[in-house]
C-alpha cells in the first residue's frame, strides 16, 4: 500500500466510526421512537371511553362530540 492512501483511509475510517450508533444511542432511539408512535393510538384508546361523559359535561350533543373525534383523528 502506497504511503499516500494512509491518510485517507484513516480518515474514512474515522467518517466510519463517527456515523454509527453506539448501542446506548441505538437503545435510546429505539425507545424514544417507540414511546411517540405509541402516543397517538395510546390517547385515543384514553378518549373513546370519556365520550358519554364528554357529552354531559359540555352539555353538548353526541353528534358535535363525534365531530370532535373526528377533528382529532384528522389532525
């Protein structure tokens, strides 16, 4: 191997090892990203039950409470 390749190959190691997740960072990002794609359907599961109740403290009908879950979903 010529003596001129041996900074660039050092240097594209070093792009290598600088771009990979340790398995601390890999284990945290698995996590985090779990938690937020759990988030939407885990609040929704929360929300349909509280509908009845949702009417009477409104003091609104049920059709403008489904209006309202639809909203949401869309959103």
């Amino acid at each position: 191997m010529p003596q001129n390749e041996m900074p660039y190959l050092l240097a594209q190691k070093k792009i290598q090892t600088q771009n990979q997740f340790t398995g601390i960072k890999r284990l945290w990002l698995i996590l985090l990203l779990g938690s937020l794609s759990a988030f939407g359907p885990l609040s929704l599961d929360m929300y349909l039950p509280a509908l009845p109740q949702l009417t009477d403290d409104f003091v609104t009908s049920a059709s403008l409470v489904r209006h309202q879950l639809a909203e949401y979903c869309l959103s």
